[in-house]
C-alpha cells in the first residue's frame, strides 16, 4: 500500500542555477524538436502541443529548449504560441542559431558571422514573440570564423537586452574557454547519456572548473532506452534508420544492452527509460538534461524519473554494466553532417 501510495504522489520538478551567471531552470528541461516531427514521428497539431507543454508546466518543468532550424522554423513559432499561455517571468526559453540547410541542395552549413548571429537573434524573437531569449545557443561552431567574433555579437546583444545568457553546443573544450574568455558561457549543450560518454573526461570537468551548466541532449539515447529499435520498431519514415546506432546490424548488437538496461531497471522498479534518465540526473546538480516527447505519459514518465534515487554505488554499477565501448555504432548520424561539427574548433584571432 505504501509503494501503490508513493507512486501516485506526484513529482513537481525542482528548480536549480544553470551555470554561475544566474540562471534558475527546472531540474529538468523539455526538448520541443519532437513537436515540429522527428525523426520520423508526426509533428503535432498546435491543440495536441498545447497539451503537452501545458501538462510539463504544470508538473514543474519551465525550461523549454528549441532552435530555428527545428521544422525549420515552426518549433520556435509553435512553442511561440504555447508561451501566450503562459506567465512568461516563469518560463526559460532556450533557442539556437547557427545551423542551416539549403532547401535546394540539402547540404547542411555552419554559421558564426556577427552578421548572421544578429539577423537569426531578431527572426527568433519575432518567431518566439518574446522580447528577450533566456539563453541564446551557438547551435554548432563554424570553423572558419573564430569563436571571439562570434561571442562578440552575441555580448553586444545581451548588453541590448535581446538575450540573457549565452550557450555552446558542441563545442571544444579550446573552443568553450576562448568563447568564456569573451563573456561568460552560461551552458553546454551536448549529447550525454549511458551510450554517449564522451564529453566526461574533457568537457564535464571544463564546465565544472569554469561553473558552466552542462545540458545534455538526448540523455534516452535518442530513445534506445525507451525501446526504440528493441520493443518498438523504428519506422520506415524515421532518419533514424540512417543512424550508425540504429542500423539493422548494430541494432542487433544493441539489443544485448537494452536487455541489461531492463535488468537493471527492474532492481530500481523502473523503467529502462527512466533508469537511463535518471542516471544523467544523478551525474550532478549542474546537470539539466532536456529529454523530449510527444505522448503526456511519456512526459510523466520521464517526470517521475526524479523520484529514482541512487546511490554511488548504484550508479558505478549501472556504469559497469553498461558500457560505451560496448555500443555498436558511432553517436552521430553522417547524414546529418560532417562529424567534425561535434567538438569543432575556430581559428585563432
């Protein structure tokens, strides 16, 4: 009766600092590129969005994270809307900028001239309708124009009152402190989960030496540990397919770990999806991870992660057991583009 009771308690998601400049944020983000259609899923019509940014809301979560390039453009304009619901000094709203797609070609670019970084600033407020972005995130660093020109901009637009606080993704640990140097990065956004380490020996100690907050994209391993690929088939539609992770032959490999990953979950009675979260949850209070969906039981799932409590040695045996150098596939799907965009380094001033 006690369990049965304690698990219709529900969870309202904290609120904590995001780096050192001031920033408060709910413990855990919301990810909207879902909304707007990926990876092969429908987008939602704005009533079914409403729903379920009203529903994070309600339970705590005011930190909602999008880019223009989502849709590309509509995630800013629908989550634009959503925002008209509600009061505004509570919510963060986190945009990013910097990557695009030519329509006629489909080749990806990068971009970091001031220039670009001004005219993607003022069409992100117009989309959003918001006076000022909470925080303004290089989306991917160009390596032809170097971070302080960049920073630059971006200093020159905090100082006007059109952002708040400055983000990285993807960036080098070189990279980050060169950009911090200039004005103080507030957070990285990486990809971090229990299938993609890579930032801890580097990254995560950098931000910590520096009080930068670490946001961790994808933190369900783009929903591997929900059982995407193993009890739940990826669809035909999905770019996913294309994903060295999700590729038939890596999948099967794969699968072994999200075997793992339920034996585990079922010692913690939870599931897979929400041991993996809360994992990420428990790698510091600096960590805010913006896992993202589409479906309110998801989204309460993804809640009530918080209410799974770890120990250190919980977590080094979740570690143990599922390991990196176990996963079969690299983190970045090709066809997205070049993989020298993750880590990316500019030239010196």
């Amino acid at each position: 009766m006690e369990e049965e009771q304690a698990a219709a308690i529900q969870v309202v998601v904290p609120r904590v600092k995001l780096g050192a400049q001031g920033l408060e944020v709910s413990k855990l983000g919301f990810g909207c590129f879902g909304l707007t259609g990926a990876y092969g899923s429908a987008a939602l019509d704005d009533e079914a969005a409403a729903a379920v940014i009203a529903h994070a809301f309600r339970r705590g979560v005011t930190f909602f994270d999008t880019s223009d390039i989502y849709g590309p453009l509509t995630n800013e304009i629908l989550l634009g809307k959503q925002l008209k619901q509600l009061p505004r000094e509570q919510v963060q709203v986190a945009t990013k900028f910097g990557l695009a797609r030519d329509d006629a070609s489909g080749a990806w670019t990068v971009c970091g001239r001031p220039e670009y970084v001004r005219a993607c600033c003022e069409a992100s407020l117009r989309r959003l309708g918001v006076h000022c972005i909470d925080l303004y995130y290089l989306h991917r660093v160009d390596t032809t124009v170097p971070i302080e020109d960049t920073i630059g901009e971006l200093k020159k637009l905090v100082e006007e009152g059109k952002v708040k606080y400055i983000g990285l993704s993807e960036a080098s640990p070189d990279t980050i402190r060169r950009a911090h140097a200039v004005h103080p990065i507030t957070a990285v956004q990486m990809e971090w989960s229990l299938w993609s380490r890579d930032i801890e020996p580097e990254i995560v100690p950098l931000c910590r030496e520096l009080d930068i907050g670490i946001v961790p994209y994808s933190p369900i391993g783009k929903g591997f540990f929900g059982g995407r690929g193993v009890t739940e088939q990826v669809s035909a539609a999905s770019n996913l397919r294309r994903h060295p992770r999700f590729s038939a032959e890596n999948l099967e490999k794969n699968k072994q770990i999200y075997l793992k990953m339920e034996e585990l979950a079922n010692k913690h009675r939870c599931s897979p999806a929400q041991l993996a979260l809360a994992w990420v949850l428990h790698q510091g209070d600096d960590v805010i991870p913006i896992p993202g969906t589409t479906k309110i039981k998801n989204l309460d799932a993804n809640i009530d992660s918080l209410k799974v409590k770890l120990t250190d040695d919980d977590l080094k045996e979740i570690s143990s057991e599922i390991r990196e150098e176990d996963v079969a596939g690299a983190r970045q799907n090709t066809s997205f583009g070049p993989t020298n965009w993750n880590y990316a380094d500019t030239p010196r001033k």
